[in-house]
C-alpha cells in the first residue's frame, strides 16, 4: 500500500474554494429559481381550479386575481343569518370547493368579516366588528376543524363597517357590503 501526500498551493486553494463556492451558489439559485416555479404553478393550478368551480360559486361569490393575491369575495345573506355568525347550510357546499382548492396551496389565507353600518340593536354580539369577527373564524373554524386545512395558513381580520365597497345608503348597498373575503396571498 503506497500513500501519496501533495502540498496544495493557496492559490490553488483559493481556486477550488472560489469554483466550490460557484457551484453552490449556482445550485442555490436554481433551487430557488426552481421553488418560485412550483410556487407559481400551485397557484395556477388553484386559480384554475377556483375558475372552473366559479360556476357553482357564481351565485354568491366573485374572483378577483391580481399580482398580490386572489380574492374571493363571499356575500353574507348566503353565508349567515342577520346578525349572526352561524355558517348556513346552503354556504357549507360553496366552502368546501374553495378549501379543496387551499388544499394544495402553501400560501397565507386572510379571511376578512365584513359588515354593513346599521347598528346591532340585540342578540350575542354589540358591535359590528365583534360581528365582523366571529363571522370571519366561523369560515377559519370551517375550513380547519371540517375540511382539516392547517390552522397556521389563516390569518383572521375583522373590518366591521369601515371598509364598505358601496355607500350604505341602500339596501342593496348594504347587502354587497355584507361580506367575507378570502385573500390568498402570493
């Protein structure tokens, strides 16, 4: 058995390390090159999947996309009773197309309560962003504890009356500005 020992130059030294260095750095890149793809292709994926289920949502829900997030827009009349936070039954099939479409999706999900200005007169809660609130968990609740969605992806917000889409000078006014919207983030 013969052993051979050379003395490396830290020139040489220095060369591998730089090349060494280069070639992880280039495998970092394209990792993360790589990881944005895939990022991009889930969310592609759940935009498609929420477009083609849009005909069912269409009744109470719009789409929005744009470059910081995909907006869905739920009315409340068909997701609660006056006043309460109570998912309805009719808003359970809706839901669980849209949390079959999370599913997949590693993103941040807001989902945001919304109401009109009308003062709550009675019943369990007494202000509009308490109201506001507890609608939006009841919508988390769903998506978690019945569709089995990781609690770590939701972000709760409560706006009560304060960021209306139209002036709430009408009834039908009021009723678009009744609202949750699931925001998933890019």
């Amino acid at each position: 058995m013969s052993y051979a020992f050379t003395r490396m130059s830290d020139t040489k030294r220095a060369d591998i390390q730089s090349s060494l260095t280069s070639i992880v750095s280039k495998d970092a890149a394209t990792s993360e090159r790589a990881k944005r793809i895939l990022k991009q292709i889930q969310e592609q994926e759940a935009v498609t999947k929420l477009d083609s289920d849009k005909t069912n949502l269409d009744k109470y829900a719009k789409l929005e996309i744009n470059d910081k997030m995909i907006r869905i827009l739920l009315t409340a009349p068909v997701l609660f009773d006056t006043g309460g936070a109570e998912l309805q039954k009719e808003a359970i099939e809706g839901l669980g197309q849209i949390a079959n479409s999370l599913k997949s999706l590693p993103n941040k999900v807001v989902v945001e309560g919304h109401t009109d200005n009308i003062p709550i007169q009675r019943g369990k809660y007494t202000t509009n962003w308490e109201l506001s609130i507890a609608r939006a968990v009841s919508v988390i609740d769903y998506f978690t504890k019945v569709k089995g969605l990781s609690s770590d992806k939701f972000i709760v917000a409560g706006y009560g009356e304060f960021r209306p889409l139209y002036p709430n000078d009408t009834p039908e006014n009021r009723a678009q500005n009744r609202r949750i919207e699931i925001n998933v983030m890019k």
